[in-house]
C-alpha cells in the first residue's frame, strides 16, 4: 500500500537515487558505528546506510512507516517524537559516540538542532538534509543578514561545512524550497560556556537586530552588573562568535 506523506509530519520524501548515493557518500557509514536516523520515511536512505552499517538505529513518528521499519531485523526502531528522544542514552547504549544523519522535518529543523545540543559531546558527527536558507544561517559569518542567534549557538560547538545542494525535484511531494546538506562535527574541546546562559545572551543581542546594543544586550549587561569591556556600539551581528563566548564566560565570573 502506497504511503501518503503527511503535511502534520513535514514529510517530503527524498526519491533522486543520484542524490541519495552522494549523501551516503559523504556520510561513509562503516559497520560497528553507533549510527542514528531521524525520520527514515520509505527507507530512501535508510537502505544504502545499513548495506554499509549493517545496524542503524531510526527514530520515526508516522505509526505506519514505524510498523514498515520494524519488520527489518538490522534496524532498532524507536517509534517517537524525535524532540522526545533520549540520544544520551543512546550513545551509553551503545557505548560509542553517536553518527546522527536525517532528511529532517523542515516545520522542526531547529528545534531538532537544539534537542541534539547539549549531547553534542556524544556525538562523532551529524549530517542532516535542511532546508538551504537554514543551512546558509547555521553557517552565516558575521556582518550578513543570515548571521543571527542559531549561528552563534551552533558555532561555538560545532564546525559547520554546507556540503551538498539539493533541488526540490529530487523529493515526492517537491518542497517549495531549495535544501542542503550540512556536516556538523562537535569540537572535542569546546570552550567552558553555560549554553544557557550564552542562549539568554545572544537573544537578548538579537531581538532588535537593526538596533545597536547599548539598546539590547547593554541593559541586560548593566542589570547584571557587568564590569568589564565590551563594545555595545555596535549591532549584534558584527560581533563574532568568539566574542559572545567570552563574553558569556566574564559575565558568568561576576555573576
């Protein structure tokens, strides 16, 4: 029986064989890997991945393509929200770091991206199909329009390399927007910060992007009692992700 994607699940299933065959290229799966799926759908990728894997783990919400998947005895099948999953455990279950890859739900993309963030030291790498404009601001350097909050919190934890372009056309039913593929690879000594408050930080900074941040961040400085140097002159997307590290680091200090 034909599977119907489902609008509730932004699901757009990846059909271009030449395309899937590059991806699984640049992920280069290597049986014995602790390797994780979100959103396997069909099993477009699912299937070349485990040629090569041998097991995979997937994590899918559609009950029907959950029940599909669990007939296949090489895959472990977690039938949930991927918001909900606990990839900590997996990674203990599995007693390595965690290879996750996936053709992620465009209407939760970053929210995933956020999910995945504080077990980024459990994790070898990520590849994930986004949408292009989300990738262009994962990895958007200072001074540009895409440049804002989920670059700084992606950056100081992972590099981040856009690595393929994906036209509409190799997906049923076709987005109305072009994707791509991202490479995430954690750094294995990242810098000390409380992620929360780094997150409370770089909100504050670009809540009013066209404004200098003496307006935004110089308050929430001041209200902290922040003694030291920084240069609020300046709109948030000038200042580089190192900056707002530091800066969350000395904040911390004389909190």
């Amino acid at each position: 029986m034909k599977h119907i994607a489902r609008k509730r699940f932004g699901q757009h299933f990846l059909t271009d064989r030449a395309v899937i065959d590059r991806i699984v290229a640049l992920i280069a799966p290597k049986p014995g890997e602790a390797l994780v799926e979100i959103g396997p759908g069909l099993g477009a990728m699912t299937d070349p991945l485990v040629a090569r894997s041998e097991r995979l783990t997937v994590i899918e919400l559609d009950r029907d393509l959950a029940a599909r998947l669990r007939r296949r005895g090489e895959l472990q099948v977690i039938e949930a929200d991927v918001l909900s999953a606990d990839f900590a455990a997996l990674a203990q279950a599995a007693g390595a770091k965690l290879r996750v890859v996936g053709n992620l739900p465009y209407n939760i993309s970053t929210p995933i991206l956020f999910h995945l963030l504080p077990v980024a030291g459990q994790v070898k790498d990520q590849h994930f199909m986004l949408q292009k404009e989300v990738v262009s601001r994962m990895a958007a350097t200072p001074g540009g329009k895409d440049y804002g909050r989920l670059s700084v919190m992606l950056q100081w934890r992972y590099d981040i390399e856009a690595v393929l372009e994906v036209p509409p056309e190799a997906f049923e039913p076709p987005p109305r927007v072009h994707s791509a593929v991202v490479r995430m690879q954690p750094f294995a000594q990242p810098p000390p910060v409380d992620a929360a408050l780094l997150g409370e930080l770089v909100q504050v900074a670009f809540s009013q992007r066209r404004k200098l941040l003496r307006h935004t961040l110089g308050r929430w400085l001041e209200a902290r009692g922040f003694a030291g140097r920084f240069d609020v002159q300046r709109r948030a997307e000038e200042v580089p992700v190192s900056q707002y590290v530091d800066l969350a680091l000395e904040s911390a200090d004389q909190g």
